[in-house]
C-alpha cells in the first residue's frame, strides 16, 4: 500500500502528515544528525534538508546547546518540508518522563515533532508523554527492536511493544525496528542501522543496505548517520541514500 494511502489508517495527526510528505517529497530518508555543536547540525540540516522526511537529533550531545538554537531549526523545518525528530528514548517513570519531555533545559516538546521511548517501563511511559504531546499535535515512536549487536529486543519483547502501542493509537505513529510487526498500515516503521555497505562498527552497530530493510524486512523509513556524516560530499551521499530507499519503496508498491 503506497504512503499516501496509508494515512487515511492513521489516527494521529502527525502521521498523516508525515506519511503525506514522504509521498509528496518522494523521501522515505531519515538523516541522523549526530553532531556536537550547533551550528554544524544547523548547515547540516539546511544541506541535507531537501532530500529528507525526518531530521533526527540527539540534542544532549550537543556542547554549546541553547534554546535560541531549537528555533532556528523549526525554521529550516518548515524551509524544507521535513520532521524533527528528537531521539530521546524515554525510558523512566511516568512522572518522570513527564519532567523530561516538557522541562530541563530542552523543553523537547516545543520543538520535537517526534519522540520515542522504550517499553521496558510500561504504558505509563506512553500516557505521562502523550498528554502534553498530543496538545502540541506531537507523535510517539516506541522502541521495539534495536539495531545493535546481542540487544535484549526478541521477538516476544517486539510483540509486547507492539501490544502495549495498539492501546495509543492516537498518539503512538509507530516503531524504532528492524522489521514491520503488523500487518495494520497505520504503524510507519523507522529502521536504524543502515549504510550502503553492510557491516558493522566497533562498539556493536550492525548494518543493513537500504533495500534489504525496505524490501525484505518490509520497513518503511531507513535512518542513516555516519554513512552520510562521515562521507567527503554529504549532500551527494545522501542522495544515493534518498535514491536507493524510494527505489526499494517502489519496488514493493
Ligand atoms: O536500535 C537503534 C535505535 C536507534 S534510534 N539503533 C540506532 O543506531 N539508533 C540511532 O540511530 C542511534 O542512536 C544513532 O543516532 C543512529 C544510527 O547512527 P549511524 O551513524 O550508525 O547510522
């Protein structure tokens, strides 16, 4: 089933919208701008801004952060047409992911579209994040399987994940996996650990090609970093990363 028509399954606003760009802008590529400061992840995002549907930060790795900072990128947001996708992975109490998401120095929901967390501590992660998020038309990813090396995510914890978002439809718009779970075309699938090569990293990355997450694993967004970061012309790189996920997209529509 083609983006487009996926959406009209989704009952969170945001997918909808963000299923409707990937159709419209014809990128199914999520850059992971995983740099230290910030006016490199700026020039970053203005650069690769064009050929991507997410932006997906780590914003406390970032040395000289200020909230000046988050508004420039919801610029260069709107400028290109992409999502932000904050990579936070909540994974406290309720109460406590609460004080995170919307407090501390970030105020991560002013300007995230999208976050994710685990499913380790139960529902209660969900609620405590969906009630500021859906007020501010935000979007929940759960993580259900992780990309790395001997990570405790099986299958059971996957299907319990999947579970546990079936009761949030209205605020869960899918997963951080390696594979789809269901067979409901709402869930949008997020697969990190993807580089044109396959292989692996030092300290336990493992990847995949593009067309082996989308095509045979059945994902739907490829999540790619240092395969772009670490490239001599970034901006080349990540279209032949744009090029070879749509191309898997449409071998399967
Ligand atoms: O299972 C996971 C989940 C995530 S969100 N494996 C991951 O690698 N990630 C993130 O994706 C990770 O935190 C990093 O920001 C990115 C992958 O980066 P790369 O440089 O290995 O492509």
């Amino acid at each position: 089933m083609q983006f487009s028509e996926r959406a009209s399954f989704c009952k969170n606003f945001l997918a909808k919208q963000l299923l409707t760009l990937m159709d419209e802008k014809k990128t199914n590529l999520a850059f992971s701008v995983d740099v230290t400061n910030c006016q490199s992840l700026l020039e970053l995002a203005d650069l690769i801004g064009p050929e991507i549907c997410v932006l997906k930060t780590h914003i406390d790795i970032l040395n000289d952060f200020t909230i000046d900072f988050t508004k420039k990128l919801v610029h260069l947001a709107k400028k290109h047409h992409f999502l932000i996708f904050e990579d936070r992975k909540f994974a406290d109490i309720g109460n406590t992911v609460k004080q995170q998401y919307q407090g501390g120095m970030y105020r991560i929901a002013d300007w995230a579209d999208i976050v994710n967390a685990h499913s380790i501590s139960g529902p209660g992660v969900i609620e405590a994040l969906m009630y500021p998020g859906l007020t501010k038309q935000r979007g929940l990813l759960m993580l259900a399987e992780m990309s790395s090396k001997n990570n405790l995510t099986d299958a059971i914890y996957a299907q319990k994940t999947l579970e546990m978002a079936e009761q949030f439809p209205e605020f869960v718009i899918g997963f951080i996996s390696q594979r789809k779970l269901s067979n409901n075309p709402n869930w949008i699938y997020f697969s990190p650990g993807i580089q044109l090569d396959p292989g692996k990293d030092e300290l336990g990355q493992q990847y995949v090609t593009p067309h082996t997450a989308i095509t045979h694993h059945q994902t739907d967004i490829i999540i790619v970093g240092r395969g772009i970061l670490q490239a001599d012309d970034p901006l080349a790189e990540a279209k032949k990363y744009r090029e070879a996920g749509w191309k898997a997209y449409l071998s399967t529509n």
